[in-house]
DNA sequence: TAAAGTAATGCAAACGTTTGCAAAATACAA
DNA sequence: TTGTATTTTGCAAACGTTTGCATTACTTTA
C-alpha cells in the first residue's frame, strides 16, 4: 500500500495531459521541446514528488552512472586516503561509486567482481588482493570493453590500464637513504611477493647496496603478510641474536611503527642503534616518537589519475582509443627522526 | 559492436528452445522445474556466459539489493571501522553496499540522499554531517517507507531506527576519571553542539563535575569542529595564561594527540602536569608516546546492531514493525598512560 | 492565402527480468 | 484404457525509462 505514492513520469504525462515521451525530454532538458513546457513539466514533477528511476534508465540505456571500486580494505591509510579522492572526484563528474573490500582475498575478489559486473557498474576500479596472480576473473570487464583501470596493486601481463607508485625506486631511495644515514647491514620487511610491488621495492632496495657495495644477504630480507603480529614475530627473529642489524627498511608503515614499539621494549635506541624507514607515510609516521621517515605515494595525485584515466576510457568507449598502457606516480622520501644521524660517506666500506 | 557479446536470458531459451519464463525459474531454482531442466539451463547459461542484469531485476522487482551508507568522511577512524563491517556483513546477506562521503557538507548529504534514492537503494544507513540539524532531505525514504538506519551521529526528534553509543555516559565517565586521578580545573574540547553526540558528552561533562562538587566554568570548554588545527589553536589559547588545566578531556582522539603534541612542545609534562582523555579509542592513541587515554565505542557492536536493524526493516517492509526505536552501544574507558596517576580521594575540596 | 519550412509533440518499441495464470505434459488410479 | 491429479512449462504483461520516426502545430515567405 505504501507504493501508492511513487510517481513516474506517467503521472506527471496524465496529469499534463502529455505524452510521457515530451515528459521525459523535459526532463532532461532536451532542445526541442519548448521552455514553456520544459517548465510546467518540471513544476509538476517537483510537486509530485517525482524522482527518477535510476534503475529503468539504466536498462534502457545500458549504463547505471555508477563506477565499482575494490580495495583489500578500507581501514588501511593508502587505499582509505585514494577512495575518498576517487569518490569526491568520481561525484564531480555525476558518477556514484560502489566500494568494496576484498579482504585481501581472492574468492572474494572473484565474488566481488561478478556482482559488480551484474549491478552494470559503467566501470572498475581495483587494487587487487596480495594473493591475487590469476586475473581471469576481470575478464569480463576487459572483454566487454567496460573500463578497468588498476592501482597500486596491480596486475603483471594483464593488458589492462594501470596506475601504480614508482616501487622499485621507492625501494632503491628508501635504502640509499639508510646507506647515506650510516647503515651497513640493513634488513628488509617485504610483503608476499606474490604481489608485484614488493617484488620492485625488493629489486630497488638491492640495487641500492649493489650501488654502494654492500652484500646483499637472504637471510636479511623476510616475506610476509604485513601486519602488526607478523612485524613482532620478524622482530623477535630478527633480535634473538647478534649482530643486530643497524638499519631497516619495512614495506610498509604498520610494519615499520611495530619495529619501533618493539625496540622501545628491547631498550634499541631509534635512530642511534637503529633506523628505520617505512612505506606509505601514513599520517602515525609522524605522531609516534620518534616520528618515522616514510615513502610518501602521493594518493591524491594517484586517486586524480585514477578517475582522469576511468573517465577518458567511459567517454571513448568506442573510439579506439587504447584500453591499456601504464602511468608511474611518483614518490618522494620524508626524512624524520628514525633515520637521523651523520650523512656518513658511503664510498669506503665498514 | 562490442555489445554482440552479452547474453540474456532471451539467449539461453532460444538454445535451448524453451521459454524465457522457465529459464528464469530455472536460474532462480523456482521448485516446480524439474532437476533435469535446471541443470541444462545452468549449464548453458556458464557456457554462453550469461551475466544477469541486476538493473533489469532491480526495475521488476522494485528492490536494487543495494544499500546506501552515507558518512561524513571514511578516513576517519570510526566511520572506517563501521563501514568496514556493515559492508562484510551486508555481504553475507547478499546485499552490495554503496558507500558515500558527506564530507560534513549538508549541501552535499543533501544530495547523496537524493541519488541514492534514485538508484533504489533497498535501504539506508546514515551518520549525519556535523551541521545537519534539518532532516527533512530523509523524508523520502520515511514517508517511502524504505528502511532507513541512523548510527553515531543521529538526527533529534526525527522518529526513525537509530543506534548510538552512550555518549552521556562516556562523557560522565571520561571525566570522573580525571577526577578520581587528581585533575580539579579540567578544561573540555567539544565538537559543535548541532551535533547531539557532542551535547550528551558535555552533560556527562557537567553532570561529574557536580557530582565531585566541582565549579562549572564556561571558561573551561570549547567547541569546534575537532581537527588538528583547530586543536593547536585552542591549546595556544589555553596556555596563553596561567592557571593551567590539570586535566583535558577532548572530544575526539585526533585533538587529544594533538593536546599532547603541543605539551611535548612547551614542556608540560603528561600525565604529570596535565592528564588527557581522549574519545574513540582509535588505534593511534595507542602508539603515542605517552599513550592516550580514551572511550572506546565498539564499533563492532555497532556496526552488526546496525546491518540488523536494517535486515530486520527489510524484511519485514510491510508488517507492523515498528520503524522507529533507539538502541544504545555500551562504551569502555580504556585507561592509559595519558591519565596515569594516584587515585586521589575526591570528596575533598582542594 | 497557400506553400514550405521549422518547431514541438506523440507513438510505440525496446532494455532484461519476473510472475500470475493458463496450458501442456506426465504420472497415477480405477 | 480413460479420467483425474500433479508436475512442468509457456504466454504475455509489467517494471519506468529513452528515442527513432511520424505527426501535428506553428511561422514565415511569396
């Protein structure tokens, strides 16, 4: 009984004595229906009530005005910080965004992307889940020409648009960084290589002490899911014996501001016995003591890229404009008191 | 051209010569079509690689399966935390979930209700702008009656589901504890009181104050929107003259941490010299050094009361289920180094 | 005043589903 | 076998828009 008031386009027609085709192009401001038209039409729409349905005109023109978002989780600062950029931007341009999170997991990714597929997103946008290798499942998206675009974590030989941080540099600063600072023996906390960033951040962080010609050790680098219990677990590895390493460099910044609690627990002076570096500069770097330096990822710039390159694909649909190519965002390193210390020579070796 | 690859239902019958009627039972697992008929449909229909159109259901069946969640900002703790878990559960339940930034624009919540009624949300779940003390952009969805949820930040004397922590409670506890550890001038940074959450807290404010037979100044509180800045301002503010505070309970977490920035800046010890509450219990007044004091208000709690709420008013749409009602979350005093000290006997006057 | 041109409106089909009701096919009983 | 009950399938309308094409209503010009 409560549907009785829900009113389409059909009411207002009646109620004007319109045929509901002048009705909806008076609506959508369409030239060649009269002003003085236009105006009753939309009077009366406003006096009914009248709200469109997003729904029927999605089906009749196959697009819904929304855009589908997937992101491991919306609670870590990085993909936070690029949804709220991604959102507002996406706003501006008329498009609602759907955003969802895979939880870092790959079923329900493959979930996720089918349900956005059937809601008839206009397109996706995703940073996939670290265990993500097979990308299959977007192949519907890519077949069907809807625009794909990925960020951050991206996928590797999968002819896709693509926007990601420049890791293997944001590796090899961070690193020489540490070098510059006086370390010689500078462990490295990466995430799974399964996902493609951390395998740069590693390749940047050895070709750092390659450069400065230092060793590079196995046992110096560890692989994991990078979450606070990992980082003291890696800890406690890392400090059941000597020599303790005098510098760290950690993939990411729960990871590097773990290291940090843990060395306050051990009595490890930070900077002085051991610097760190973390990844992301998510806004703790900064309030912990001593602030952590971090590899700043610009987000909002990557987030803009992101909805400049979703809108081009929307907007060009048919053209044959190309569908893939990728664009490298720049880091930047913040230098903050975890990685103080005397701007050593790096040349002669310890 | 790209279009000649989505297949419909209409595709499935005529390979199979079947109706579309049956096809679509079939594909619903409708109990009277045969087993032997089912499966050839669903066969078919992962061979042709048939995709149903959500917008086409949504427009027949009059429901998207959809949810709007409208917050102020996602980046925030809280609402992150929230958001995070209304969307996995909402998830298991079958429903997508659009989420939404009001950026605490009314302007803008204005127009996200709009948009998302017009998409046909099948519910909606709210936190409102700071300054949102008109609720009437919601009558849509009341008068409609489309569930709708309230959480945290919820509308006055507008009959609707609402679900909300105690703050009056959280405020009375917060500052009773200062009390109980010694604080007698206890300054409070309040959020701007068009938003009820931050007049219950100043109640609980008040309300132990008096109760300890302490002197309400109006000197003592501020109210403004709780950022950062606005938080260095008011300290500069405050410590622009003596008598100092011996204690602060902030409204947020966000401006305790910055409160005790600015101590470590002037040399005014915490808790030594001044004691610090803070409000939420986000993760970062755990890293600080000291750390912060604060309510937490489990969002968890929270955020599952919500989805059943809303699950409820959805599936009962058309019974007698009463649409309104208020549901209070517990909160917890999390007690940290922030306010450490003796527990002072607090009958006594100084 | 009629012809021709332009501006404004209407008709009807289409988008891809779902569903009440009718019809057909099958099973069961006598 | 025939009739009846039951299971399975099909027909066609409906959901609320949009849009190509046809039609009608106005202007303008000669």
């Amino acid at each position: 009984m409560s549907k009785r008031t829900e009113k389409t386009i059909v009411d207002i027609a009646e109620e004007l004595k319109l045929s509901v085709s002048t009705v909806s192009r008076a609506l959508n401001d369409n030239p060649n229906i009269s002003a003085r038209t236009k105006d009753k039409v939309k009077k009366m729409a406003r006096k009914l009530g009248y709200r469109p349905n997003a729904l029927a005109a999605g089906l009749r023109n196959n697009k819904s005005k929304t855009i589908g978002l997937i992101v491991p989780r919306i609670s870590m600062f990085f993909p936070a910080a690029i949804s709220t950029i991604i959102q507002n931007k996406l706003q501006e341009h008329g498009y609602n965004l759907i955003i969802c999170q895979s939880n870092d997991s790959y079923e329900q990714e493959v979930a996720l992307v089918n349900t956005l597929y059937s809601a008839r997103v206009d397109g996706l946008v995703v940073s996939t889940t670290l265990y993500t290798t097979d990308f299959s499942h977007f192949d519907v998206f890519r077949d069907n020409h809807i625009p794909l675009v990925f960020f951050d974590r991206v996928p590797k030989d999968y002819n896709v648009k693509v926007i990601k941080g420049d890791d293997y540099l944001g590796g090899f600063t961070a690193t020489s960084h540490l070098i510059e600072r006086g370390c010689r023996d500078i462990v490295h906390i990466s995430g799974p290589l399964t996902c493609n960033l951390y395998l740069e951040r590693v390749a940047g962080y050895k070709s750092a002490l390659q450069q400065h010609k230092l060793p590079f050790r196995k046992s110096r680098i560890f692989y994991q899911e990078l979450t606070r219990d990992n980082a003291w677990q890696t800890c406690e590895k890392i400090f059941a014996q000597k020599p303790y390493p005098d510098g760290i460099f950690a993939s990411n910044d729960t990871t590097a501001i773990t290291i940090m609690e843990y060395c306050r627990k051990i009595n490890l002076r930070v900077p002085e016995d051991l610097k760190i570096v973390g990844y992301s500069n998510d806004p703790r770097t900064e309030i912990v003591t001593p602030p952590i330096t971090s590899v700043d990822q610009y987000p909002a710039m990557m987030g803009e890229r992101v909805v400049a390159a979703l809108m081009e694909l929307v907007t060009s649909r048919q053209t044959g404009a190309p569908r893939y190519s990728q664009e490298i965002i720049p880091i930047q390193l913040i230098a903050r008191e975890s990685s103080a210390g005397a701007t050593k020579p790096v040349t002669k070796k310890k």
